[in-house]
C-alpha cells in the first residue's frame, strides 16, 4: 500500500514539472506581444495627446495669421510658425513640415506636421512617427472706400509736393488690393487750394449757370464789386466752392437749387489766391496705376481752402452723392454689413481761404482787396467751416484721419487734433520721411480694421 502510494506522489510531482514548463515555454512566447502591446499604448496614447497639443496650437496660429495683414504664403507662414512654435514651446512636440495660405476667398488654411518618437524602436524598426494637423479660418474683412483730400496749395511746391506725392502713391497701394473679391478696396482723391475741380460734373452739383453777365451769381459771368469797391467781372469756372443755407453742412445730394454747392467764380486779375486748379477730383476706384497717375499730376498753386476739400472727400464716400459717378465708383449706403468709410484730410498749413457769391470774401486770411470780394464770407471762417464739418463727418459713421504736415501754426494743429476720429487717428509729421511714415501708419490701420472690425 505504501509503495502505492509513494508511486502516485511521483506521478503528481512529474505532473506539476510538466504544467510548470509548458506555463512558462507559453508566457515566453506570449511575453514579447504582450510587451509590444504596452508600448503599442504608451505611444499611442502619446500621440494622441501631442496630435491635440498639436491641433490646439494650430487653429490659434491659422487665426491668428487670418487676423493680420498678410496676403501671401511666405508672410502667412512667417507669422503662423512663430506664433504655432510660442504655443508648443515646452510641450515637447517635435515640428515638421507646417505651411499657412490664403484662397481668393479670403480663407486662411494652416497645414503642420510633428514627430512623435517610438518607446521601442528596436521592436518595431522605426525611431519616431508622424502626425500632421489642418486648419482652416475664414477671414473676417470689410469692403474699404477711403477718400484722401491732399493739399496742392503755392507753400506746397517744390520738395514738399513731392514727398505729398510719394506718401500718398504708397498709401494708395496700401490700400487698394489685387483682389476684389468678396471684398472691395477703392480710394477716392480730391485735390484741392482756394477750390475743387469737380471738371464735367460742375453743372450738375452747382447748376447751369445762365449765359451772359449778371450782378447775381448765377451767370457764366459775375460783375462784382472788390474790397476796393471797385466794379470787375470774373467768369464761372469748373471748379466750385462752399455750399451754403441749411445744408451747408450735409451730405445731402445736389439736386436742387437749396442743395447745390457753390460756384466759383476767378478774373485774369485774379492772381495765385483766386484760381482754378487743374487737377480734378476722382471718384472711388480700385485702379491703383490710374489713381498714381492722377497724384503725379499734381501741380502746386492757390491758397488753402480745406473745407472745401474737406467737404467732397465726404461726399465721394456719401451715398447721397453716389448718383454722380460711374456704377463702380457709387459709394455704398451708410451702415452696410462688412463697410468701412474714411476720409484723410491732409494739410500743410491753416485754412485761410472763405468765399461770398463764388468769390474770396473780404474776411480771408489770404488776398489783397483787388481780388477779394465786398462781402464777408457767407459760412465764416475756412477753420470754423471744416471744425462743423468734421463733427458731421464723424457723426455719420466716416473714420476720420488727419495729416498736418510741417504746421507751425498751433491753430492748425489743434483744428487737425480735433477734426480726427480720435487723438491717435491725428498725425503732424515734419519733413518728407514722417509724412512717408504717418501714411504708411494709416494704411496700415485701415487694412487691420479692414480684417478685425
């Protein structure tokens, strides 16, 4: 029985090796799967939270790249990578290939790839593995009219017209664009001295004028009598001067006899203080090289009438006004979706010049009595006039910008600070460089409220 019994130990222990050997011949051959799948895991949940990181990152570069001012792939990509690398800085993700762009339709898009390394690469054969993010952003944008009033009064001539060229040449590439769509950027100029040239459109903002002479404005030709009381005749021009009455200070349209605008009225006595300027106003447009062609034109004479200019860089931008011009140079209505409205108002000195019937009253600050006159100025003073204006401008929804350029008058100064939207939207450069650089400021402006309003 013993010997029974010890036999059947035996067979138990020899059982027991056995189990005991193949379990572990099993797990060995299990072992290097079951490794495989922990560090399967561990990467996977590691790029799982670097592609989020990565993601995250990315949509605020794409927006913030959609935000600026950029339009091609290399400065798209120059602002995206830095502002994707500041986010990642820390993070650990290990950047490849990354590219931002912009369609014809103002989206923004924004492409990256990171490289996540393998816990294991011996197993698997491979050191690390790629994971790639998109973005993509709308940019937000506002169709742009600005009209410019620039100053090509006598003190302007020599260097300071040029360096008022060049500025303004720039600014108009500021902020016309090659791409008109969805959205539209168009510049108006009005030139202008002691009037505006509005050319063909003068019969139809100050009326036809009746043929012969008169003593009443009115008439192709205006007897008159001077500051020195004595009797001379001028004759109508195409430029025009102050509107006056009720809607002296509106936008309303000219067309009737109470809205009209003023005539103007010069004489061959009349001298530099009293004439028509040859360049004329042009209405919105988005032709860049026709609008520097225009500015390179610009000769220097007359005396400063800055209302005036004032007045029609409003109205370009003026719906009420629209009726006048070409279809593609119609301003929008007032408080459209995705519309932006300026007017810059440059000016080299005070406003000195106020009209009576057409004509440079006796209360001017320039002139002498030969070519002024017998009557005070029907509105008041060329400064008190643009003061009124600027707050009407304003309070219809227009930005409004100003350049004093080498003022040294504090009355100009202070009419420039208070006419703009605001004191950072008022500029009083000295000499050709700071002009160069106030327009440059202010187109740069206009293209952020552009994508950011």
């Amino acid at each position: 029985m013993f010997a029974s019994i010890h036999r059947l130990r035996g067979r138990i222990l020899e059982f027991r090796r056995s189990r005991d050997g193949n379990v572990l011949v099993m797990f060995a051959m299990v072992l290097p799967a079951m490794l495989l799948s922990v560090l399967a895991l561990v990467d996977y949940s590691r790029a799982a939270t670097q592609r989020l990181e990565l993601q995250n990152s990315l949509d605020s570069a794409t927006l913030y790249a959609a935000r600026s001012t950029a339009t091609t792939e290399t400065e798209l990509t120059a602002i995206g990578m830095r502002v994707l690398r500041a986010n990642l800085q820390g993070s650990g993700v290990s950047l490849g290939a990354v590219s931002f762009r912009m369609d014809a339709n103002q989206r923004v898009y924004g492409s990256a790839q990171a490289l996540v390394p393998v816990t294991a690469p011996g197993i698997i054969g491979v050191s690390q593995v790629t994971i790639g993010s998109t973005s993509e952003v709308a940019r937000s944008s506002n169709n742009v009219e600005v009209a410019i009033a620039l100053d090509v009064t006598g003190s302007m001539r020599g260097t300071p017209l040029a360096d008022m060229k060049s500025a303004a040449k720039e600014l108009v590439d500021l902020i016309v664009k090659d791409v008109q769509t969805p959205h539209y950027t168009k510049v108006a100029l009005v030139p202008y001295s002691n009037a505006v040239n509005v050319g063909s459109l003068a019969n139809s903002v100050r009326g036809t004028l009746t043929a012969g002479r008169c003593d009443t404005p009115g008439c192709e030709r205006y007897r008159f009598y001077n500051a020195s009381n004595e009797r001379i005749t001028y004759d109508a021009s195409t430029c025009v001067t102050e509107r006056t009455g009720s809607d002296a200070y509106t936008d309303v349209a000219p067309n009737l006899p109470p809205t009209r605008v003023g005539q103007h009225y010069i004489g061959a006595q009349s001298g530099d203080g009293n004439l028509c300027i040859a360049s004329q106003i042009v209405p919105l447009s988005t032709n860049r090289a026709s609008l520097k062609a225009s500015i390179d034109a610009y000769s220097a004479e007359g005396s400063t009438a800055g209302q005036i200019g004032l007045a029609w860089a409003w109205y370009m931008v003026s719906p009420n006004f629209a009726s006048l011009f070409p279809a593609s140079s119609q301003a929008a209505a007032y408080n459209s979706r995705d519309l932006l409205k300026v007017v810059i108002l440059m000016t080299d000195g005070e406003f000195n010049t106020a009209h009576a019937n057409g004509v440079l009253s006796r209360d001017s600050g320039f002139g002498s009595n030969a070519i002024q006159i017998n009557q005070n100025a029907t509105n008041g003073s060329a400064h008190n006039q643009a003061l009124t204006l600027c707050g009407r401008i304003k309070s219809s929804g227009v930005i409004l910008y100003t350049v004093g350029f080498n003022l040294n008058s504090n009355n100009a100064r202070n009419l420039m600070r208070d006419c703009a939207t605001s004191a950072t939207h008022a500029y009083l450069p000295n000499g050709g460089v700071a002009l160069s650089d106030a327009f440059r400021a202010i187109g740069q402006e206009i293209n952020s409220l552009r994508i950011a309003r």
